[in-house]
C-alpha cells in the first residue's frame, strides 16, 4: 500500500487488482481509467483528448502507457470477443456464479457491494483464461476487497477445495489479516496502520513478517534513516564511504568503503556505486 500526504492511497495485491482511493479535494480533477469523480458515472469514459467514448475496451485501449515497452493486447475487438463456449459452465455455482448465490460466502456482503459486475468480469477473465483456477480466484479476491473496505469483513470463502491460499512456514490463512502491527518493520519503527484488514497469510503468535517470511521477534533486522533491512543484509552509508551489515539484534556495523565509480543516491535515500567510467583517447 502506498499512502501519501496530499490524500492519495493506492494498494496492490500484487496479482491484478489496484485500488485507488482519492481526497475529495480532487473532486472534478481527475482522469483516467477510474473516471473524472465529478459524481456523474454517465460521463466517465473520457478520453485523453476529452471526448466521450462508449465502448469500455476502446476506452481501455487509449489509456495504456506504451513508455515501458511492456506488450499489453486485448484479445477482443470493441465488445465482441472470441465466442466462449462454457458461459453456462462458469456462470454456475462452482464458478463466477458463487458471488451471487444468496446463500453463499459473498451473500452478506451483497447489499453493500453489488455482485452484477463483478459476476460479468470474472464471467468475461475465466472465458478468455479457458477456465484456469487463478482466473477466478483473482475476480473473487477482487469482490472480497473491496467488500473489506466497505468494512465487511465476515466472509471465509477459501477452503482446501476452493481457492485455497498456500501460507509460508510459520504463519497461517486469515480472512481478516493483520499485517501491519505484526510485521518486523512495524516493530523496530512502530507507524500508523491503515484501517481495516485485508484477506492473507499472518504470521502465528510469537513471529512477526521479515518481508516475505515470518521470523521471532528476535530475528527481526534494522531500522535506518527511514528504511528496513533485513538481517545480513547490507548496504552503503555516508556517500558511500561506508558499508554496512545488519545483525541480530537489530545490531549494524559499518566500514569503510570506496567507491570504484560514482556515488549514486536513490529517490528512496539509498546509495549505490555507480559503474565506473574511463576516458578514451581517440586521437
């Protein structure tokens, strides 16, 4: 989760869902794929150059950033998509058709969180995936978050047949996970937590998130100038003029270091050595 001071937060669940949570200082100034919040969902499919479209994946296509060079297609042309040949399959109770069962895992969520067009997309992601697990898993996970931040938080719907979410050592499946307070990070330099929980792995009683492991307490690693490392880990200080490791105990020793290139600094405060250059003398 990223969260800022002019009131943005954007969270990722490093699969395929980002959510977008805006201040209403921003009321009437956006764009983009999550519309211009102007209160008026009619007219939220604006373009780049400011006139409206009506089709949702050609609205979706002008606003893909090419400036990575990362391949992003759509296997559909406008609204028409390869025909599928198991809707009545998917659309059942075993598959996308579980967020609308009334008396499902999702039913008590449904009159916070209409259901229609989270159905429809997941129907839409398990035809164009031919019906593969993580398809619908993701459109799940996808309903159950934002029912969590709606604040509903009662629904166990992963199981060892359905969706079952595979924790490291030490920790186990929670619906409603803590991973904030209970992290290394949040231990040695305490900061507030959002609030609300999210469905994940949390570690057991006695063990605390070192990334992505669950450590003792007295594993975890060090705090320094704003950043987290990790035990072992090491890293350059002082314009690169020292070289540091972390230890047990939250214990960090230093010394001296020489740059071979130029002393770089991160946007995030860190320090690398450059690669070094040499002059070459063409005359």
């Amino acid at each position: 989760m990223l969260s800022t001071d002019f009131g943005l937060r954007v969270s990722y669940d490093l699969a395929s869902q980002v959510l977008v949570n805006i201040s209403s200082s921003f009321h009437g100034q956006m764009c983009g794929l999550c519309g211009n919040y102007n209160g008026y969902p009619d007219d939220d499919l604006r373009l780049p150059g400011g006139s409206l479209e009506i089709n949702t994946t050609a609205f979706g296509e002008t606003w893909k950033d090419s400036s990575l060079g990362l391949p992003c297609q759509s296997k559909c042309q406008g609204d028409f998509c390869p025909p599928c040949q198991h809707k009545s399959i998917y659309g059942g109770e075993k598959y996308c058709g579980m967020l609308l069962t009334a008396s499902g895992p999702f039913s008590t969520c449904h009159s916070h969180v209409d259901p229609l067009g989270f159905f429809s997309n997941c129907l839409h992601d398990l035809c164009q995936a031919h019906g593969k697990t993580n398809a619908l898993c993701n459109n799940l996970q996808s309903y159950v978050t934002v029912c969590q931040y709606m604040g509903i938080t009662a629904m166990k719907w992963r199981s060892s047949k359905v969706c079952p979410l595979d924790c490291p050592q030490y920790s186990h499946y929670e619906a409603c996970a803590d991973t904030c307070t209970t992290t290394c990070a949040g231990v040695v330099a305490p900061t507030p937590c959002p609030i609300g929980c999210s469905e994940g792995c949390q570690c057991n009683d006695g063990y605390y998130l070192d990334r992505d492991r669950c450590v003792p307490l007295g594993r975890c690693g060090c705090y320094i100038e704003g950043r987290y490392y990790t035990v072992n880990e090491t890293f350059l200080m002082d314009n690169c003029k020292q070289i540091c490791r972390c230890h047990v105990g939250s214990a960090v020793i230093c010394q001296t270091h020489i740059c071979q290139g130029e002393c770089i600094k991160n946007s995030d405060r860190t320090f690398i050595c450059g690669m070094l250059t040499e002059e070459v003398n063409t005359g």
